[in-house]
C-alpha cells in the first residue's frame, strides 16, 4: 500500500467505526425514549441493536484499545456464569436467569464496540455532546410533563404511576443514574470550550433542575458531589482556570436557583425532610445477606433475587418487591461471591480513566448509587455508564482538560 492510499484507509476504516457506533448510541436513545412501555419488544430491540453491531465490529476484526480489556473480562466472565447456572440447573429461576444473562451480554457488547470502535477521539466528542444535548432534550420534556401531565409520558400515555414519573424513564432512580452520567460531560464542556460556555452551562442547570423535580433524593446528593467534583479535579489539573471555575460556579448555582424556583422544590423538599432513607433498605439487605450465606459460591441465579426474596422476608411492605435495593448485594446474592468480586473489580478498575477524563466520573456516581438502589436493573439504563466506562478507558491525552481549550 503507497503512503497515499494509507490516509485514505484509516480515513474509511474511521467512518465505517463512526457509523457502527453512532448506530448503537441511536439505538439506546430509543431504548431510553421506550423505557415507560411495560412490554419486551422495545428491550429485545436494543439488545439485538447492540449485539449486532459488537458482532459487525467483531467481524471487521475490530479489537479493543490497548489497556481497556479487563472490563470485558468481568463482563464476560458474568456472562458465562449465567451460562454455568443454566447448564448445571444452579439457578431457582431458568428464565429469569436467561433474561439478566442477556442483559449482562448486551453490557458487555456495549463496552466492547466502546473500546473498538471510538479511537477516534473527535468522534468520540461528538457522540458525547450529542448524548448531553439528547439528556437536555429529555430533561425539559421530563419537567413539563411532570407539571403539565404527571404520570403521562409525552403527555399522552398513562403509566399507572402519578409520581416521579419523568419523561420516558418510569423510576425517578433510573433518571437520576442518567442525569448522573451526563452531568459531569455538561460541565466539563462548560468549564473547557469557551465557545459553549454558557450554552453548556445552562443545559448543566436543566439537568440539575430536572434532578431536583425528580424528587431522587440519591441523586441530588450525587450529583452535588459530582459538581464539586468536577470543578476541584479541573483546577487541580489546570490550576490557571481557577478564578473562571469560581465564576461558573456561581453562575451554575444561580442558574440552577433561579430554574428551581420557578418549577418548585416542594416534592424533593417533602421527600428528605419526612422520608426516611433507608426505609425498607435495610430490611432488604439483611434478607439478601442472609441470601448470600446460604448460597455463598454459586448464587440463586442471575436475575433470580425475587424469587428467592419471599423466603428470606424480614417484613412485609405491603407490595411487590423486586429488587434488593443495592444492586451490589443483590449481584453477589443472584452470582455468589465470583460475580460479587468481579463486579467490584470492574468499578474498582473504572475509577483511574473517570477521574483521567474528569467528564466521566458518572460511571462512579452511578456505581456509588448502586449500594443503596438499582440503576443497573434494566438494560438501557445501566447500559449508559457502561459505555461512558468505555469512552473514558479510550480517551487520550488530547481529550483530557490539560489539552487546549477551544476558543
């Protein structure tokens, strides 16, 4: 191949990447936008969206960047331990330990056409800023809704539910982990691009405001600390932006005061000064604990928890329970301690390139979310932090905050 033709290749190998990945990420907005309907058919589409494209990739003998494989190694040991509980009939549960080994495979197919397909860093940011601006969009949709139709997604289609309802996204959790993995994209984009500053910087106001009409007590928390974050971690990596990172701060809070006021904080407010936290939680962990000790080293099952929960109630709610809370103990108590280990390794490995890339510390937000409720529980959901796990593993120093800033 002549030096000439080798531009020309990468350059055509780069779009073919770029259209793949582009697929899958159009694929979990519409996941995200279908989240609200009760049926499997909007899951199996974006499962097979994902798996399809991770085997196109795989077919184009795409390979992951170097240093980034471990995660595909927890995802796929996961995997094949949902596969070991099948064949050996170790799971109480056959068909949900069929369905959450699935899911754990479209994370892990996720991930890895993350990590094949998005070393091109200038598509990488434009998947992002498209992923913060598509979480604006969903943001304002969600507060008129919340105001105007509460309990309608779109205004239009009931859900059953009147509360915490917001856009698409049925579980105000589940809102909060999205929130959480673009929040810190937003004010990166903010604090390094003079260019969109103040644009980037008012969708970081949507979201918080969106977050506090969400009534996700978790999540407001988090996404405090997240903010904090995210403007200690770029002064400590670019000390001379420190004065600009005071103003948009002040800005940020005011903004975000201003939004609040004008939708209301009663709910939120309501929610931490009358609800405890950790109601029903606990009870929850000590069933699942003693869960984990009778089955230590296997597991009930991937996605077995609810079956096995009503032998180890402590009390009774008074309604269905179908999830421990803590996603963290119910992944130890459905897999045993393996997937337990495994899964802690994974978040564990993600905290070095979220704090490298500052803009992808939701994936440890969302984690730390994961002890005390479950943002993993469905497929789309979880799928975000997953491929930000990604996007943060295959950044490179021309994408970190020392770079340039844009003017």
């Amino acid at each position: 191949m002549t030096t000439k033709e080798e531009p020309a290749c990468r350059k055509f190998l780069a779009s073919q990447n770029a259209l793949l990945i582009s697929s899958m990420v159009l694929a979990l907005f519409m996941a995200t936008l279908t989240l609200w309907i009760p049926a499997y058919w909007p899951v199996a589409l974006f499962e097979i969206s994902v798996l399809l494209v991770a085997g196109v990739a795989v077919v184009m003998g795409r390979v992951p960047a170097p240093g980034t494989s471990l995660p595909l190694f927890v995802l796929g040991f996961t995997v094949l331990w949902g596969c070991f509980q099948l064949i050996t009939g170790l799971t109480i549960n056959r068909f949900a330990t069929d369905r959450a080994t699935l899911q754990w495979m479209t994370w892990a197919a996720v991930y890895y056409a993350g990590v094949s397909l998005l070393k091109e860093q200038g598509v990488a940011r434009s998947l992002r800023t498209a992923m913060v601006w598509f979480g604006s969009a969903v943001s304002v949709e969600a507060i008129l809704q919340a105001y105007l139709s509460p309990g309608k997604v779109y205004g239009l289609f009931p859900t059953g539910y009147q509360d915490f309802v917001m856009g698409p996204i049925v579980y105000h959790t589940h809102f909060a982990a999205f929130i959480e993995v673009l929040l810190p994209i937003a004010l990166f984009h903010a604090l390094s691009e003079a260019g969109r500053r103040y644009t980037m910087l008012g969708v970081s106001a949507v979201l918080l405001t969106a977050l506090v009409v969400s009534a996700s007590r978790g999540g407001l928390v988090i996404a405090g600390a997240e903010v904090i974050a995210v403007l200690v971690l770029s002064h400590l990596r670019k000390p001379p932006v420190g004065p600009r990172i005071t103003i948009l701060a002040l800005l940020l809070v005011a903004l975000t005061a201003v939004l609040t006021v004008i939708v209301g904080f009663e709910t939120a407010s309501q929610r931490f000064s009358t609800e405890p936290l950790s109601a029903g939680r606990l009870q929850f962990a000590i069933s699942t604990l003693h869960m984990i000790a009778g089955h230590p080293w296997v597991g009930w099952g991937l996605g077995s928890w609810p079956s096995v929960y009503p032998a180890f109630a402590t009390f009774d709610p008074g309604a269905l329970v179908n999830q421990a809370h803590c996603d963290w103990l119910q992944w130890m108590a459905e897999g045993g301690l393996p997937v337990g280990i495994a899964t802690l390794s994974l978040a564990l490995w993600g905290v070095r390139p979220a704090l490298r890339s500052i803009w992808g510390i939701g994936v440890i937000a969302v984690f730390v979310h994961a002890a005390f409720d479950y943002p993993f529980s469905r497929p789309a959901v979880g799928a975000w932090p997953i491929l930000m796990l990604a996007m943060a593993a295959t950044a490179q120093e021309s994408d970190h905050p020392n770079a340039p800033t844009q003017g």
